[in-house]
C-alpha cells in the first residue's frame, strides 16, 4: 500500500497571503489528522476529519481550517499568513474506526512564511 | 490524556540494545501507550503500542510495568538509521478520536 502523501513539500509565502495543502490518506483509510512541528512548540495537533466532518480540534486560531473530500483526501488552509505560521505541517491517516487505531505520518509540508 | 516523562537525550553504541524510559504515573485504565519515532525532519514512524501486557513486533519491544505507571521501549539492536527523537505517548482508547499529544520527546544518539 502507498503511504500517506502530502503536496506540496515546500512552500515558500510572504505575511498575509494564504496557503492550500493537500493530503492524500492511505487507500481505506477515513480519518485524516493534521499537525503543526515548530521548534518552540513541538508537534501540536490541528484537527481530525472523519467522513468528511471535523471531530476533534486543538486549540489554534480560526485562520487555520480544514475539510475533507468524499474520497477521505484532505486540504488544509491557513490564512493571513503571519512570521510564525513557518512551520512542519504533518498529516496522519488511519482507519477511523474506533478512535484508537494508529495512525500514520505523511512526509510533511515544510511552510516558510517570509 | 495522561501527561509523559521523557530523559531529553540519550546515547547508545551501536549494536547495543537501548531502553527508553518513559513515565505515565497518571495513565487511566483505559489509556493506550504508543510510540512514534521521529527522523530529523521526517513525518513521526509508528513504533509500537499496548495497553497492559508486554508487546514484540520487527522494530521493538514494549515493557509496561505491572501499575501501568511507567514503560520501556527496547531496540534490541540500535544502528546508526535508529538515531532519532523517540516519543512516548499515552491515548484513550475507544471513540476518543486521533488526537496525539506530542512531549518533548528523548533525542536517541546510537554511537558507532
């Protein structure tokens, strides 16, 4: 099975501009979680989807949102890019079923907010 | 969540077995302890996970004491590839949702 793929791998943007990334679960897989890595703040969760509706969601700002697609493929948005939205953003998939099956890690979308 | 206790960094020869260490003096009946490995800049590795009894798959071995307040995670055979930031971290379980709370996590350095 193909793993947990994540587009763009690098961004570069400028303060205030927004920004689309896309992840792709493994095939079967429902729940896509999101994480931002900064060096300050560690590994930090976003939100969950789950057949297409948000689950769970970590304490960020609205300028951060998501959504899912009928195929589980998930996009993520942050808006009014700020200096410290430079970040790792990680997406992880798993089956969603029952909330506590693992999860696996995409390769991540390094963002670089100028 | 429970909240984990992690040593910040360790070394290991390589070839040698190395045993993380992680405490969970707070963990519930019901939460599961998990481990991820993160390469420098890569996307967290599932290690391995149990609830109460000791687990083995082909990367690991997972050791939980018997009140379930602390864990070991043993690479039997540490290789240089093995260098990485270890996170040990404690779940509910059923229906909760996937949401992991990352530590700090241990910085493992296998030494040749």
């Amino acid at each position: 099975k193909a793993g947990v793929t994540q587009t763009p791998r690098y961004l570069i943007k400028t303060r205030g501009q927004q920004v689309t990334l896309s992840c792709s679960p493994i095939s079967g897989h429902r729940s896509v979680s999101w994480y931002q890595q900064t060096p300050g703040q560690g590994l930090q969760f976003l939100f969950e989807y789950f057949s297409e509706t948000q689950r769970n969601k970590g304490n960020f700002p609205g300028r951060f949102s998501g959504r899912q697609f009928s195929n589980s493929r998930s996009e993520m948005n942050v808006s009014t890019l700020e200096l410290g939205d430079s970040a790792l953003y990680l997406c992880a998939s798993s089956s969603g079923t029952s909330g506590q099956e693992t999860q696996y890690f995409g390769p991540g979308t390094r963002l670089l907010v100028l | 969540d429970a909240k984990t206790t992690q040593p910040p960094s360790m070394d290991c020869a390589e070839g040698r077995a190395a045993n993380l260490p992680c405490n969970h003096s707070t963990i519930s009946g019901n939460e599961y302890v998990y481990w991820y490995r993160q390469i420098h800049s890569q996307g967290p590795q599932y290690i391995i996970h149990g609830l109460k009894n000791n687990e083995t798959n082909e990367m690991a071995s997972l050791i939980i004491t018997e009140d379930r307040k602390s864990s070991t995670l043993i690479l039997p055979h540490a290789t240089l590839r093995d260098t990485a930031v270890y996170y040990c971290i404690v779940r509910v379980g059923e229906n909760a949702g996937n949401m992991l709370t990352f530590g700090g996590g241990t910085r493992l350095m296998v030494k040749p």
